[in-house]
C-alpha cells in the first residue's frame, strides 16, 4: 500500500490545511474496518479473485461481475497515473524532462512494460521485485519523520482550515484522497488461491500493514507540514524533496530516488493484480476464456497485457493535459472504482452476519458508511464518470453471458 500516494499527498492537502490529519484519521480508521471486513470474508473462501468473489457470493453473477468491472478499471485505470508520478520525479534527475512530454510519455511507457514483463515471469518474482522496493523506500520515508521532529517547525504548520469550505465537504473531500493512499488494502486476498494457507495469511497480512501504512502516512505528512511553509507546500510538485532541503544539496535528490522506487514498486503491484482479475473471471467463465490462459511461468500473461495496453492507450490519450492535471483525475477515479467494490465487501458481511454476530454487523455498517462518505467526496464530475465506467460493464456481461450459454449448446449437441 505504501505506493505514490506518500510522496504527493502533502501538496494536495495543504489547501486544506490542518483539517486533513482529520481526513487522514477518518480514512485510517474507516481503513481498518474495511481491512476487518476483507479479512473475515477472506475466511470464507480460498478462490482467487478478492472482492469480486464476495459480491459474487452474496449477490449473484451479475453483481459480482460489475464489482469486478470496477475494480479491474481502478487498477488499469491507476496503471497510468502512478507511471506519471514515476516520470514527475524523474525530472530531477533529467534537466528539462518536464518540458519535454513526449519524452516524459516514453519513459511512461518503459516502466509499465519492464514491469508487465516482470510480472509475466512469474507470482514469485513480481513477490520478490515488490518486497525489495518497499524494504527500499521505507528508508528516505524515515529520514523525513525524523528531520520533521528534529529539525521541524511548528510555525510552518497550516491553518486549520485556510480554504475556509464547510467541515463536512472538507473531511469529505479529504476522506476521498487520502484514500486513495490507501488503495491496496483488498489486494492481498485477490491471489488467494496462490497464496499458502490464505485463511490465516492473509486476515494478518491486511490488518499488519494497514496499520502500518496508517502510522507511517500520518507521521511523514507532519513532518512535511513542520518542514515546508504552508505557503511553499501549497504549490510543491515534490513535496518530500522539498522537505528534505535541510539535509544539503544531497537530500532532494535522495529523497526523489526513495519516490521513484516508491511508484515504481506500486506500480509493480498494481498491474499485478490487473491480470489477476480477469483470470479470476475467466476461470469462473464470467470473462472470455483466454483471459485465464497462463504462460510456462504460470502468470496469466494474456490479462496482463491487456491491463498494460489500455493504460498505456489512456496514457497517450491524455497526456497533454499535463503531470499534475491528470494524475488528479485518475487518481481520484481509480478511488472511487475501489471505494464501490469495498462498499460492497461490507454490505456482504453485513449480510453474513446479520443473524450470527451484532459486532461483526456493527463493524461491517461502519465500514459501509465510511466508503459512501468517501464517495461523496469525489465530487460530480467523478461520480458521473464513474456511472458511466460502471454502465458500460452491463452489457459486456450480457454478451458474455450469451456467449457462454451458446458454447454449453454447442457441447450438448
């Protein structure tokens, strides 16, 4: 989970002054409860394929289809979005990449398919890239939590709400992209059917490193604030190299390598779980069979690049809008596309345990609760957005569907 999000969020919200720890307390808390309620469902299954196989379970074929619709297009959608975060801090070490796009959409496009082809490999070389790059950027994260309480001061530290919006709409908004921080969360249960003993695994994997997470967000976020004036990190495009001025002419640079070995392990996770969806889908016959077709490294090649291709499509389709524009709006539409799937995850343990355990409902409503705040959140333009991303998924089940009931016609006879 420990991905982009850490080293751009800062700057996001600083317009929003102090009222974002209230943001970052409110999606850590509604975090845990989520990540309770993934782990509890975790246990009902060994299947691969995470949310979409407890909606499926609670709600049907229909419903389990478009949770996966969804949260597949969060994580191709995401694809592109995290690449551009890569590049953005590549240009401190490339004089004048920020004002070459072309270039900057090259290099884009290198990562994603170095990783892609990573991934290909095989499950446990995609494991071993990711634990060495999150053993990695662990290290400038630390460095920064402890200049800001050694070297940190407090005047720097932002009005309490210097936008002067309504409380509500502030945490709301807050809640959203702090979220997306966060994404990541259900990952670990979607390749449950590789992983050993995934009842026991994978509940302590979930809620060990979303309190993690939570701890070293929050921390490196105050850091930043006590480092960087308010008036400077409002308009900062690399907050924690900023923030790391103090350490000498060293300290920026440092800082933007532990970012880039940051967005390069998200993304690395990230197109990861983009092929494995829809091998999950297709091993259940809800998506094309070819989608479930693996290599002689056992990875679903084929899924994987399909994820890469149309993130690389809506890369160079919309890279002219610019570094930071765009990776605003994907990134806040990836959210919302994993906050709809999760929404669901507790309404099916809801469901589960209505007549069973009056705790586990309260824990699963909160949960539930906390996702459509976040939602809210995103704002009319995203919401609708997302209407239509989840529109479109209706009838590529329908032709699916029809497409499976004329095989199993074509069997009988």
């Amino acid at each position: 989970m420990i991905g982009s999000g850490i080293f751009l969020l800062p700057a996001a919200l600083a317009p929003y002054g102090l009222l974002s720890f209230a943001g970052w307390i409110l999606t850590a808390g509604g975090s845990i409860f989520l990540a309770l309620v993934i782990a509890r469902l975790s246990h009902r299954t060994s299947r691969s394929g995470g949310v979409y196989i407890y909606a499926q379970d609670a709600f049907g074929d229909l419903t389990g289809f478009m949770i996966a619709w969804g949260y597949w297009a969060a994580y191709w959608i995401s694809i592109p979005a995290i690449a551009i975060a890569f590049v953005g801090y590549l240009g401190v070490f490339i004089p004048g990449l920020d004002d070459q796009p072309q270039h900057q959409a090259m290099y884009a496009l290198a990562l994603i398919w170095v990783l892609t082809f990573i991934n290909m490999r095989s499950l446990k070389g995609a494991g071993y890239t990711q634990l060495l790059m999150t053993a990695l950027k662990l290290i400038p994260l630390a460095i920064i939590i402890v200049l800001g309480a050694t070297n940190g001061d407090g005047a720097n530290l932002p009005e309490t709400n210097p936008k002067d919006v309504s409380m509500l709409g502030g945490l709301a908004t807050t809640a959203l992209l702090t979220m997306w921080a966060f994404s990541g969360l259900e990952a670990g249960t979607v390749p449950a059917g590789d992983v050993d003993e995934p009842q026991k695994t994978i509940p302590k994997a979930i809620l060990l490193g979303t309190l993690t997470v939570a701890f070293v967000y929050i921390a490196s976020t105050y850091a930043v604030m006590r480092l960087v004036p308010a008036e400077v990190l409002v308009n900062s495009k690399s907050p924690f190299s900023d923030a790391a001025i103090s350490l000498g002419q060293w300290g920026p640079h440092f800082i933007a390598a532990g970012a880039l070995i940051s967005t390069a392990g998200a993304l690395n996770g990230v197109i990861f779980i983009t092929g494995q969806m829809p091998m999950a889908l297709a091993i259940d016959r809800m998506a094309p069979k070819v989608l479930a077709t693996r290599n002689a490294s056992n990875a679903p090649y084929i899924s994987l690049i399909l994820g890469s291709i149309l993130g690389s499509l809506l890369l160079l389709m919309n890279y002219n809008k610019g570094l930071i524009g765009m990776f605003v709006f994907l990134a806040m539409m990836s959210t919302l596309a994993v906050l709809v799937p999760l929404l669901f995850s507790a309404l099916a343990d809801m469901r589960y345990s209505w007549k069973t355990s009056k705790p586990w409902i309260a824990i699963a409503m909160i949960a539930a609760l906390y996702s459509v705040f976040a939602i809210l959140g995103s704002g009319i333009e995203v919401i609708g957005w997302g209407l239509v991303l989840f529109a479109v998924g209706v009838p590529v089940y329908y032709w699916i569907r029809k497409t499976n009931l004329q095989a199993k016609t074509t069997d009988t006879l």
